[in-house]
C-alpha cells in the first residue's frame, strides 16, 4: 500500500494502485473502497482538497488542491 499526503503533508489514505483499494481513517472513522478506471474518491479536510483518479489497471493521478480560508 502506498500512503498519500496532501498540500499539507499530512497523510491522508492509503492506496493499492493495482486493485484500486483506497482507505482513509479520519478521527477514528476508516473510509475504503475500490475504483473503478475512471472513478474519483475525493478528501476534502481543513484546509485541503485531495482528488485519486484510477486512470488505469496500474495507476492513479493524485491532485492536490490549497482550498480558501
């Protein structure tokens, strides 16, 4: 699994690149699901926006986005 970090450099999820598997834990609350290519799973926390786009069977586009105070 690899981990994901956002504008902040804070961890945000883990992710599987070759099945699709995303897993974020948030105050004690774990989120997971698979992606379809295609499919987005988007983080919003703070001051932070993060976007996983499966773009393939063996790769995700990572976005990260600086949201306005």
């Amino acid at each position: 699994m690899k981990q994901v970090k956002d504008c902040n450099n804070h961890t945000i999820c883990y992710i599987d690149e070759a099945t699709g598997y995303v897993e974020a834990s948030y105050k004690r609350q774990t989120t997971s699901t698979y992606l379809s290519i295609g499919e987005q799973f988007k983080i919003v926390r703070d001051s932070a926006k993060t976007v996983i786009t499966r773009i393939s069977n063996t790769k995700m586009k990572i976005e990260r986005y600086r949201l306005a105070a």
